[in-house]
C-alpha cells in the first residue's frame, strides 16, 4: 500500500484544542493529555484506516467527506488520489451538528 500525506487544516487543529480544553475542564489535564495523544495515533494511523469508514453525503471540493468516530468527536477527512493526501478537514463533538457545519464551510486553512 502506497503511503498517504496527512494534512490537517488549521480548523481541525482548532477543534481538537476546543476538545482539549473541554475535557480538561471537566476531567482533568491527564486525560485531556491523554485524548491528544490518541487523537495523534489516530491520524498516523488514518491513511491505513482510508475510506473504511462512511462517506458523508457531503463534498469539498469535489471530493466525498469521509468520517472516522474517534469518540467523543467525529474525524472528517477527504481522501485525494491523485496526490495520495488526505486531509483531516474537522475534527467535531459527536453531539454538534456536524452536517450543517460542514455545510456552512466554504474553504479551509492550511
């Protein structure tokens, strides 16, 4: 299996500290610490794992958005072929309403 990049947005970025920050004040600094090094291991791992996980009926760009459960939040990614690069787009709260979210975003930062 050839490799893929994983580029992260600065949104997912974002959204992962947002989540950082939530946990930690609600169950302290070890398990957010912990929750950040899990959600490392899983986008080393996300090329591996690739289109497994559900399409969303969404598109960027052309391109379907993929999610990944990585509770308590939602990974959304999409996969480019012609570049072997997936792109982690969000990283959400499984409780937010992802779909208009994603819906309402027109372009992403990296």
């Amino acid at each position: 299996m050839q490799k893929y990049k994983v580029i992260v947005t600065w949104e997912a970025v974002y959204d992962i500290t947002e989540i950082a920050d939530y946990i930690e004040a609600q169950f302290g600094i070890a398990r957010a610490d912990r929750f950040q090094e899990e959600i490392k291991e899983r986008l080393d791992k996300i090329e591996i794992l690739g289109g497994i996980f559900g399409k969303t009926y969404l598109c960027y760009r052309g391109y379907s958005i993929y999610k990944n459960p990585f509770p308590p939040s939602i990974i959304f990614y999409i996969i480019i072929e012609s570049e072997k690069g997936i792109h982690v787009l969000r990283v959400l709260r499984e409780e937010r309403d992802w779909e208009s979210i994603l819906t309402r975003q027109r372009d992403y930062t990296y």
